[in-house]
C-alpha cells in the first residue's frame, strides 16, 4: 500500500508530505498506479523547488519521497499542496486498498 502523509499546521495549512510503500496493483515497473502518484509527486515537489523557488527540502529514495516546505514559504505553497491533498484523495476511493491518505498535524 502507498501512504501518502500531508503535514497539516493548527492553522489548516499544509507544509509538506511524506510518500511511501508501494501499490501492489502490477508487476514492478508495471504499476500504473505507483506511476501515477510518483508523477503527481514528483510534479508537486518540482513545482514548490523549481517554479515557486520555495525554501524548501525534497528528497526522494527507494519509493519514499519527502517534501518540507520552510514556515515562511508555506502560504506561497499553499495552492499547489492542496491539489496534489485533493488529487491523491480522490484516486484513494478508486483505490482504498492500495493508497492511504493521511493528514498529520504538526
């Protein structure tokens, strides 16, 4: 199973995510849906690095990918982290056995 982990401030605002595990819906290198969230987070994460120019960490190593956006870059953030949020959500109730999508307070 994928789970997909949103960082969420008391504020409501999100500053980051945290991608891991694998949806097991194909052979490796085969999982249309593993492609698909590696696309929309890779998107997200080059988006927020490279177009935004947020103050912000990514990584991504052997099926995890972690995104922490800076405190004061969250709000330039905010519109982009919400879609890839909803994106992710929504494909969750076509596929509620292989991805999980969790909000985490911070």
């Amino acid at each position: 199973m994928i789970t997909a982990r949103f960082y969420m401030r008391d504020d409501g605002m999100l500053t980051g995510f945290h991608i891991s595990g694998h949806a097991e819906t194909g052979e490796y290198g085969q999982d249309v849906l593993c492609a698909f969230v590696s696309s929309a987070a890779y998107m997200t994460a080059n988006t927020i690095t490279d177009i935004i120019r947020a103050d912000a960490k990514a990584e991504a190593d052997d099926g995890d990918m972690v995104v922490k956006v800076s405190e004061e870059d969250v709000p330039k953030c905010r519109v982009i982290l919400e879609g890839f949020r909803l994106h992710l959500e929504e494909t969750e109730k076509q596929y509620p056995k292989n991805l999980n999508v969790i909000i985490t307070e911070v």
